[in-house]
C-alpha cells in the first residue's frame, strides 16, 4: 500500500485525498428529489485491491475493525460495502499514523469499539 501511495509526504493534504485516490471514498451524486450513493470506479485498482485485503484480514487481527465491520453489517450494508468502509476507514488511519509518525496502535485506532483484553 505504501508503495502504492508514493514517497512524497506532501502529495496528500488530508485523509480525504487519500481515499479518493486509493477508491475507498463514495461518490454522492444528488439530484432534485433523489441521492444515490456510489463506489468509486475511477481508482488506482492496485491499491484498491490491496485495501480489499487488508480490510478482509483485519477482521481477525483487529477486535476493533471486526467491531466496525459487524456495526456496517448491522446496518443493513452488503459484505464489500462493508469492506469497502472498512477500508476507507483503515486509509484514515494510517493517514494520521503518517502525518503524526507514530505507529499504530489498536486502542487509539478503535475507542469506542474496543474493550483489549489484558495481556497474560
């Protein structure tokens, strides 16, 4: 993924520049009366792979992820449209984790969704 996204600390100005090259960000197109929200298909399909993986394996890494995935299910969404958000989410916070130089860190990444189980 790192590769995928360049060397270039300054190519991305935020998280949401991030998303949209890697695909994960929806498109909204609104128009009188109704709204329809869709996925990207204009995309780096490399990194957007990549995503699709990472996202489908941290649902047994992370408890936090997989708690996220389960609320987006819960909500009614399909499995890629949940994976897909899942996805978006996890390009957020690896942005942060660039931006901040610290590296990741399940309770930080996951507040809410999280209760770690102490270490033995």
């Amino acid at each position: 993924m790192l590769a995928e996204f360049g060397d270039d600390p300054k190519r991305y100005t935020d998280a949401k520049a991030r998303r949209n090259y890697a695909g994960t960000s929806p498109i909204t197109r609104a128009s009188g009366r109704k709204t329809v929200v869709m996925a990207r298909y204009a995309r780096n399909n490399r990194l957007a792979d990549a995503l699709h993986q990472q996202a489908f394996c941290a649902l047994n890494a992370s408890p936090g992820a997989r708690a996220y995935y389960d609320t987006v299910r819960g909500r009614g969404k399909s499995h890629h449209a949940a994976l897909r958000q899942l996805g978006n989410r996890l390009v957020g916070i690896l942005h942060g984790c660039l931006k901040t130089h610290t590296p990741y860190d399940e309770a930080t990444a996951w507040p809410r969704n999280v209760t770690l189980a102490p270490a033995p």
